[in-house]
C-alpha cells in the first residue's frame, strides 16, 4: 500500500518524541487515534485549516507517532502504538490518561 | 526558607510539562535532579551561560517540575517529583528511563 515516509520505528529520540506531542493539536490527534482503529484526514482535521494540519501530520511521521498509508483518494493515520510502547514504555500511556 | 514563586502543584497542566520537558537541556537538570536530593545552579550549570539557564529554571518551576530554595547565597533546587507523580502518573518515569 503506497504510504508516506516514514521514521525507521527505533529512529525518533525521545526529544523528537516529546517535540511532537508538546502542541495541543497533535496531542489531540494522538488521543483520538488511540481510541480508534485508523482515521482519516477529515476525521481529524475539525474545523482547522487543512495546510497547518499537514504540518502536524508530518511532525507526528517523523517522531515515529503516526503512519500514514493512502488509500484511493484517502489518507489513513494509525498511532505507531506498538513501536512507541516499545521504545518509550509507558510513555504514550502516561501521557494519554492525563 | 526564602523561595522564588512556584505553580500550585495541582496547577500545571500536560502540556506545559510536556513544553518544560521537551528541551534537552531543561531535561538534562530533571535527569540530574532526579538522581540526587538536590542541586545547587552551579552544580546544573556546567559551561553554559547563566543568563539562559535563569530561563529555563523559570520554565521548570512554571510547570512544576522544579522547586528552587534560597539559601543564603546559594539557589538550591529540588525535583517536585511527588507532586509530578501525584498529577501525571508514570509520566517522569516513563521519561526518565528513556
């Protein structure tokens, strides 16, 4: 399935990792695609302008949070849940039941 | 004993813990302070400029994570760690052993 770049899974240092999740906005997409499967761009871009959510979307592939595949005409983010868990144990979960 | 202003301990929220945090020389003194019962400026200084560590010293004690204590000439600062814990549990360990 054709994706963007991605971060290797052991890549991203836990300054890149706290950088990324240090702005409301990307914390909010980080808390919503921990309670789903996948969503896509829509989904997650509320009422917001779609250029600053590209922005977001980037930081959070290269800290190794989020994986985007394209689907047709659809972007599909999923939260590297597992990777994160791996590298950073008990991080994601800290910071998502705050 | 004399103190500078500190946040309420039930005050600061994620994110400016997470801003704190995502600076590697702010969490190089919450490494080092967590190591040791407490630390005076000096001791945290190592050769950089004191001007810009008086800076991050207020970002730590603005989010809560730093309690600094005069002590006749001497700045002494402590880890709120308890208090960190007590508000995001796990969070600073999950950190720390990164």
């Amino acid at each position: 399935m054709p994706s963007f770049d991605h971060s290797a899974p052991d890549a991203p240092d836990l300054m890149t990792v706290l950088r990324a999740l240090a702005d409301p906005i990307r914390l909010e997409v980080v808390q919503t695609l921990s309670r789903v499967e996948y969503a896509n761009c829509a989904a997650l871009l509320g009422d917001r302008p779609k250029s600053s959510m590209s922005h977001h979307f980037q930081v959070l592939r290269e800290a190794g949070l989020v994986r985007t595949e394209i689907q047709g005409v659809q972007h599909l983010n999923f939260l590297r849940r597992a990777e994160i868990d791996a590298r950073f144990p008990g991080l994601l979960a800290a910071i998502l039941q705050s």
